[in-house]
C-alpha cells in the first residue's frame, strides 16, 4: 500500500465521530442485553432475528425509491432506516460476542481488509480506468480467496450467490456470473430470440395440462427476462419494483374515482374500471 492510500485510511474528524457514536450503539446494545437490560432484546436470538434483518433491509430500499423520486422528507427516512439495518448487524455481532465467536469491531476490521484486498488498484500497484476495470480486479481477487485452500473440483461458479436471496434478485446476479466465465448469450438479440422460444414451450405446457410442467416453463421464461433485462442495462428487481408501484398508485386513482361515484371495484365493471385506469395513466403516470 501507497504512503498516499495509507494516510487516507488514517480517520479525519468525521470518521472519529461515525466511530463514537458506532460504539455508542454497540455500547447500548450490550446494555439492552446485560441483566436488567430489556425482556425482549434478551430473549432474541440468530434465528428470530433473520425475519427482521430481511424486514429492514426492504425498508432501507423503499426509503431509496423515495429519495430516488425526489421526496423531500427521502434523505431524513434513509438515515433513519439505515440505523435500523445497522441495529440488526450489531444486534447479531452482540450475540455473537455472548457466544465468544466475534465481536462487532472484528465485523468492521474484516470488511475493511476486504475492501483494501479487493481494491488493488487504489490501495496497491494494479490498474483500474474503468468501473468495469474496478469489477475486474474485485472478481479476479475475490476468485483468489476463495481459491485459497480448496481444490479446484469444489470451487462452483455461482458459489457466493444466496438462495434465499429474492428469486428476480438470485437470477439477475446468476446471469452476472455466468457472463464473467462467459457462458452468456452474445447479443442482446440472442436473448429476445430465447424469450420467444421459452414462450412458445409454455403455451405447450399450458396446452398439456401439466401443472409441474407449467411451472417449469414459467420459471424458465422468467430467467430469461431477468437475463434480457440484464443484456438491457435494468435491473429486473427494481424495474419490477417500479412497475408495482406505478400500479398501486393508479389503482389508487380508480378507487378514489370509484368512491366519488359511491362505488367499490367490486360493484363496478371491468369496463368502468379499465376506463379509470387509461384515465389514471394520463393523471398520476
């Protein structure tokens, strides 16, 4: 490492103050679990926090969207939803720390000589004019150590990939992989031209009557669009994300319309309703 790179990691004023008021949390969090501390923080363990961690997580991304789409209170509920994620990591690392696995500060060291180690051409003598170059070095080191110690018959080319991550999400970053070892489709082309393939195969299944074979078909047609939504430069989460959304926000204007005629959706026809929609397409987007 450069005498530059190794002055920069030197903490500067704010860095002393993020890291006090980081072990302020980690300081309460040990007292909420000590005797006397809180019943329920106390009962907690790794198991019961995994629906909470997967909870803040999401609240975190719809506090992005709304600074994304320029909400004026989106920075204040980033912050704030940011600090509950954070609370589930030094939550985890607290029972870690009862445990004598690890502790909070070690969590902090071993994300940091990851990001040093991965970042070769800041911290040591590589090359990187691109962000592309940049993703190069952290593949190509990352591939290292996982290397390291293993025989080339256990090494896996999705290894590293959640399962339990949010199916769309599993296969976009699947598709990633599989274009680093270059087993992906050359043109964007190529990948509408599978999409009708994959279409066509499901409207056999459909025709057969095969439940599972339905579902195969499904599932296959949805990797693929997460796949030429890939070659397209979206990412297939969020564009999906966006399109939810958008319906929530028409759908709420056919039910406001609705209720000025004193009306529910379910006393209205399809009719009515696809009028109010077109209608809510040109007002609210």
């Amino acid at each position: 490492m450069g005498e530059v790179q190794r002055r920069a990691l030197e903490p500067n004023e704010d860095d002393r103050r993020a890291g006090a008021a980081f072990a302020r949390l980690v300081a309460t969090m040990r007292v909420l679990r000590a005797p006397g501390g809180c019943p329920w923080d106390a009962e907690q363990d790794l198991g019961t926090l995994r629906t909470y961690l997967v909870e803040e997580a999401y609240e975190v991304l719809e506090a992005i969207g709304e600074v994304l789409g320029g909400d004026a209170h989106g920075p204040a509920k980033l912050r704030e939803e940011l600090g509950d994620l954070l609370l589930q990591v030094v939550f985890q690392a607290r029972l870690a720390t009862e445990k004598g696995w690890f502790d909070s500060g070690a969590v902090a060291d071993a994300i940091v000589e990851k990001l040093v180690r991965r970042h070769p051409h800041v911290f040591g003598d590589a090359t990187a004019d691109s962000a592309a170059g940049a993703l190069k070095n952290w593949e190509a080191m990352k591939a290292a150590e996982k290397g390291a110690g293993a025989t080339p018959a256990r090494k896996r080319a999705f290894d590293g990939t959640p399962k339990n991550a949010p199916a769309l999400l599993r296969a976009y970053r699947m598709g990633e992989k599989s274009h680093a070892i270059g087993f992906d489709w050359p043109e964007t082309g190529d990948v509408r031209a599978k999409m009708n393939e994959e279409l066509l195969e499901l409207d056999r299944a459909v025709t057969g009557g095969q439940p599972d074979e339905i579902e195969h078909e499904v599932g296959d047609l949805l990797y693929v669009v997460a796949q030429y939504a890939r070659h397209l430069g979206i990412d297939p989460e969020q564009a999906l994300r966006g399109c939810m959304d958008r319906f929530v926000r028409r759908f709420s204007h056919v039910e406001d319309r609705l209720l000025e005629r004193g009306k529910t959706p379910r006393e209205s026809s399809l009719e009515e309703m696809d009028l109010l929609w077109e209608e809510a397409k040109r007002v609210v987007g």
